[in-house]
C-alpha cells in the first residue's frame, strides 16, 4: 500500500514537474509590460559569466523623438548586473550588425559590477528587431562585446529583449 501510495505521488510530482517547465528562448511580449518597462534576457562568458534577467522592478523603456534607450538591470550573488541597448527611434524590423551602426544611434553594453563590455563596430553583433510599434519593441541580440581597457571582451548568446515605451 505505502509502494502503491508513493508511485502515484511520484507520478504526479513528475507530471507536475516537466508541465511547469517553459521554453528559455521566447522573446517577451512587450504588451504583456506597463509603459516604461522591460524585459533582457541573455547568457554571457568569457571575461564575465552569467545568465542575465533583467528585473521588471528596475528596468526602463525610453523613447524620445531620435532614440530608444531599453535598460534592463539585475543582481545576480554580489554583483549587480545591466545590459543597455540604445537604438534610433524610427527603426524598422530587420537585423542589423555592428559593422553597419551609424555612429551614436546604435549601441549595446553590458555591465556587471564595477566593469563593462560594449558592442564595437569592429566586432560581430548582431541585433535583430522581430516587432516594433510606436510603444512596444521585441528582439533579439548576439555577439561579441569589448572592453578596451582591460582588454577583454564577452560573448553573448540567446539574447532577448521587449519593452513598453514612456514616451518623452
């Protein structure tokens, strides 16, 4: 009977188990946000390692009339962690590399603690717009981020991001 009786609460904690488990690699849906938030996920190696996830709490969406300014911050063990993405206001769907930013309307930074990674035009990134409206954004992003100073650099993987924008 106690068999009988832990077979079955093990077939139900196992069917409860792999039924709460969602995909990792969904992008957001921004209209799920409030006006002013958003939403990062990516996975990050090299000179920094981490599985970054912004916090809704302290993120940020901004849109002016010339850029788009999406902020997403979290704390991951000691050290508090924030991927920035700056991007014209008028940009389309499509994929857009590193090599072809004009200068100042394109940007993509990492930071974690005191030190900070950004996207180069030298380098491979790549950030690629899925849906954009005049208050909602979704993408993805990857590629190689560069910190000159020290000379390191880290790679990001799987990055997502959507946001609901404040408008100035």
């Amino acid at each position: 009977m106690k068999t009988r009786l832990l077979s079955i609460a093990l077939m139900i904690f196992t069917t409860f188990l792999f039924s709460s488990c969602e995909k990792d690699d969904v992008v957001p849906d921004a209209t799920s946000l409030s006006p002013g938030q958003c939403e990062i996920k990516c996975n990050v190696s090299g000179a920094a390692t981490s599985t970054f996830a912004s916090n809704l709490l302290i993120s940020t969406a901004i849109k002016s009339t010339d850029l788009m300014n999406i902020s997403g911050a979290g704390v991951t063990s000691s050290d508090a962690e924030i991927v920035m993405i700056i991007l014209p206001a008028n940009v389309t769907t499509g994929t857009y590399t590193s090599s072809s930013w004009e200068s100042g309307f394109f940007a993509l930074a990492y930071t974690k603690g005191s030190y900070a990674w950004a996207a180069e035009q030298n380098q491979s990134f790549t950030i690629t717009i899925s849906e954009v409206t005049s208050t909602n954004i979704k993408g993805t992003f990857s590629g190689v981020l560069i910190n000159e100073d020290l000379t390191s650099q880290v790679n990001i993987t799987n990055g997502t991001f959507s946001a609901k924008f404040t408008t100035y």
